[in-house]
C-alpha cells in the first residue's frame, strides 16, 4: 500500500477528487496528517542509529547531516560514555556548582540552522544541482547583508539550469525554500567553493541540527584515533510526491494516516473526536503488537540509596545485620 490506497480510502468515504487541484490538495493534507504523527510519535522505521566523527578541527558548533531530524541518545563509541545533550539555558547559571553545562560529554543543542557552517564575512551563494531537472522551479533565500536586516531574493532554475547565484552578499542567512520537491539535491555552496548547505530532493528547504561543542577555539574534543560518537536519532519526515510513496517505507501506519486525514478534514468536533480516537486505536495496536515480546528498561534513574550519606547508609547496613 502506497499514497495511491490512502487516496483510494478517502475517495471511498468523501468521493472521488474533482479535479488535479482537489488532488494536490488532498495530498497537502495526507502530508500533513502524516507529519502530525511523525513529529508526535518515534516510530521505530523513523529511528536509525550512526556514528559521527565531531574532530572538526577549531569550531565551536557543527551540525549533524541534512537527513537527521532529531537527536535522541548519544554515546562515544569506543568508551561508550553517554553524552548529556544540554538546554542552550544552561550555560548561564554557572555559579562553580557544576551548573556550567558546555564542556567535555556535554555539547549544547542550540536548534536549526538553514546552513551546515557559517558565512566568514560575508557572501554570495551559489546553488547547483547536479543534473539538470526537465522542469522549472525557484528557490527563495531570505536573510541579512550589510545593507538590508531582513531580504529576500527569487532564483529560478529553468529546464536545463545547473546552477544559480544569488545576488546579495549574505552575512547571515534565515531560510532556504524550494517551490516543490525535486528530482535531485541542491546543493549550496559560498563564493570559496566551500559546500555550506544542502536541500534533499524531497523535501522543501534546507535545515541542520545545530551542536555547540566547545566553548572556546581550543581544538578537537576527541583523540584522533577515536571511532567518533554515536548518534540515535529520528529522521526528517518525507512528504507523500508520488504514487508509490510510503509513509516510513511501510503501509502499517496508512489508516493512521487515514483517520488523522478526517479528524483534519471535518469541522464537526464530535466526528473530530471520533477520527482521533480511530487513529489512536490503530496505533495502539501498532504499538502493541511490535512490543509484546521486547524487553524495555522501565526506569532509568540510578537507585536513591546510592545518593545517601555515608553515616546514613553504615547506620542502616549494621542496623539490619
């Protein structure tokens, strides 16, 4: 099962589309309907575990590749020491109290950025795909320069356009939007030929996981012969193009995706109700049924006795004996 049997299911309930344009709309709220569950929910198709090499010479900050949506453990791999990803707020109540949250094992997560490394001064961008798409489509870069706090320009890459520079010289940028899924990546570099970005053909604009490991230029956290540090993470949602496209490559969460449509769809707030709790009832048997025979740690908080005082813990031990 595909976009093509979740359209078939709507069709089957409401009727069939009118037009393309009822079509593209009723894609638009499959998509939707679809990324409300992937952001609510760590499907196990949507987790993938991969090793990262974080020895990037002097820099502060890195980003973790353009296909990670969100972190959700890390470990360096040879000694298997966890890494404590740290709230941005943190680094502010430093009282010599251990509360200084950016150093050794603990980088600070300081959110998204459209860039994968910052522009030194300032600069153009340069947009290229490799192979040249048999339709139009444009890309909007919207960010700052010396002249302008916020702006905005159009490229639009025609059939047969490889590439295009903008023409602002950008100190810093906001975003980076595509009109539609492409065939291929976009990839953006600066005026140094440096590779700064990437768009993924399925989706609409560029965005990286911004880490802050260091909180000086003082070279690289890690030994250079270190394996590198351990990431599980949740990959970005994939909107529904074609018909053949899968929600997380499988068809198990299609009539999820279904009743979500309808709790969408209709303004009715007892049917709206309904649609959830059909959606839920099939998650819930997802769920169930992946996990019947899994072995889960329930609690993952260290014993309270270890945190006792020493007199305490004696008194107690020979007390019992």
């Amino acid at each position: 099962m595909a976009l093509i049997d979740i359209l078939t299911d709507i069709a089957i309930e409401i009727g069939k589309a009118g037009s393309d344009g009822d079509t593209s709309a009723r894609i638009y709220r499959i998509n939707k309907a679809a990324e409300e569950l992937h952001d609510a929910n760590d499907f196990d198709e949507a987790l993938e575990e991969k090793i990262f090499n974080f020895n990037v010479g002097n820099a502060q900050t890195i980003t973790l590749p353009a296909y990670v949506y969100k972190v959700r453990g890390a470990r360096y791999s040879d000694s298997r020491l966890a890494v404590t990803i740290e709230d941005m707020r943190n680094r502010y109540n430093f009282a010599w109290l251990n509360e200084n949250e950016t150093w050794y094992l603990k980088p600070r997560y300081k959110g998204t950025s459209p860039l994968s490394r910052e522009i030194n001064n300032q600069s153009t961008l340069i947009l290229k795909i490799p192979i040249a798409d048999t339709t139009s489509f444009t890309v909007v870069v919207t960010g700052e320069t010396d002249k302008s706090n916020r702006i905005s320009e159009t490229l639009t890459f025609s059939a047969g356009t490889l590439e295009k520079e903008t023409v602002n010289n950008y100190i810093s940028v906001e975003s980076i939007v595509k009109s539609r899924i492409t065939t291929y990546d976009i990839i953006i570099y600066d005026v140094e030929n440096n590779e700064i970005g990437r768009i993924l053909n399925s989706e609409y604009q560029s965005y990286f996981t911004l880490w802050q490991i260091l909180d000086e230029e003082s070279g690289s956290i890690l030994p250079t012969d270190f394996s590198g540090v351990e990431v599980l993470y949740k990959k970005k949602f994939q909107p529904f193009k074609n018909n053949e496209d899968c929600f997380l490559g499988s068809s198990r969460y299609d009539k999820a995706i279904f009743w979500k449509f309808m709790e969408h769809r209709t303004k009715d707030n007892k049917e709206m109700g309904a649609f959830n709790l059909k959606c839920i009832q099939v998650l819930s048997q997802i769920y169930e049924g992946d996990n019947s025979s899994k072995r889960r740690r329930i609690n993952f908080r260290p014993s309270p006795y270890f945190n006792m005082p020493y007199e305490y813990s004696r008194h107690e031990y020979y007390h019992n004996k």
